[in-house]
C-alpha cells in the first residue's frame, strides 16, 4: 500500500464525519510521512486504514468529551 493509499483509506473510512474533521486527520496522518521514517514503516505501525481511522476517532472522542 503508498502512503496516497493509505490517505485516501483514512477519508473513506472517516467520510461520516464532518469534511473539515476528515481534513484535519489527513493532515494528522499525513504529518507522520513527511519525516525521516519509509513511508512503508509508518504505514505498518498504523496497521490498515480502518484500524487508524477507528483508533483516531476514539481519541477524538475522548478528547471532546473531556472539554
């Protein structure tokens, strides 16, 4: 799987949430990619995209659930 993959996996299973939520876990994601590690290392310690999507969601949750 790329890393465009991998995004785009992140939006479609995230795509019931509002557009700029999706936006801000694109870009949570996509942060992880832009350093030193392969794209293939970041994207095996996020496991599928379904997996990360579920996993950012739940902390999201928790987050606003606190404030």
């Amino acid at each position: 799987m790329t890393k465009e993959e991998f995004l785009e996996g992140i939006k479609k299973e995230l795509g019931f949430m509002p557009y700029e939520e999706v936006i801000k876990a694109e870009k949570y994601f996509e942060s992880y990619f832009n350093g030193s590690e392969a794209d293939e290392k970041v994207i095996e310690r996020f496991g599928s995209p379904k997996y990360a999507a579920q996993n950012y969601y739940n902390a999201r949750s928790k987050q606003q659930r606190k404030h």
